[in-house]
C-alpha cells in the first residue's frame, strides 16, 4: 500500500547525504512503506544530479550506483495527473506546475507529502496535505 508521496528534493537530500530530518523519516519509512512521485519526478532527479556531477558533488559513478539502488526502493511513478488540479494550486499558490503536480498529487490519493521545498510546504498546509516531519506524521 501506498503511504506517501515523495517529491525530488528529498530524494536529492539522499544522494548528496544532506542531513534533513525530514528526508531522514521519509527514508526510514521507504525502508519499509511505499512512495509514489508524478512522472516528472524521474526527470528531475536525473536532472539535478548531472548538475551535482558538474559541480563536483558527485562523480558519474556515485550517480550510477545511487539510481541503481533508488530503483530498488518502493517508488511507483503516477503519470495521471489531473491537469485541472494542476493549475489551479500552481495559480492559488504561486508555484511552479512541477511542484503543484506534487501537491495535486498528494491530494488527489490523500497521503502525506515527503518535501524539503519551502514553498511547496507550505501550500501543502494551506491545503491541510499533511508533511512528512510535521507533528503528528
């Protein structure tokens, strides 16, 4: 069963071994439970770790060994999203569609939302999504 949403940062915070304490749950509770991520999620891990790489935060084999061993974690990507949705949080809260397809997302299967984003966080709240991390998830 499906317990929560995950969105790139958090699993970003994993790659670079950043100590989040919300990341921290998201990846004890993976161990055992299982995530789903909107489609873009693949994209924009990739993304950011081939700028890791330019940067010198990574080499090609950390990135390499890292996806192998995400693959292996209970994440399933969702590619419906509801387009409608979409638009209007990313309009009410003046974020990005990236990071409202995360929110619509968490919505629309009712779980709670495993993000590092502070933006994103807080128009989860204002749409009462319960975070990973916050009191009481």
């Amino acid at each position: 069963m499906i317990s929560f949403v995950i969105d790139a940062s958090v699993a970003i915070a994993w790659a670079f071994k950043e100590k989040h304490a919300s990341a921290q749950l998201a990846f004890s509770r993976i161990q055992t439970e299982q995530a789903i991520a909107p489609a873009l999620w693949w994209y924009e891990l990739r993304n950011v770790l081939v700028v890791g790489e330019r940067q010198g935060r990574l080499t090609e084999r950390e990135t390499a060994r890292f996806l192998r061993d995400i693959s292996r974690l209970a994440i399933t990507v969702d590619s419906s999203p509801n387009e409608i949705q979409v638009l209007t949080l990313a309009r009410r809260h003046r974020l990005t569609v990236y990071d409202a397809a995360y929110l619509e997302l968490a919505r629309r299967e009712a779980l709670p939302l495993a993000t590092l984003d502070e933006e994103l966080a807080t128009a989860a709240r204002a749409e009462q999504v319960p975070l990973i991390g916050d009191e009481g998830e």
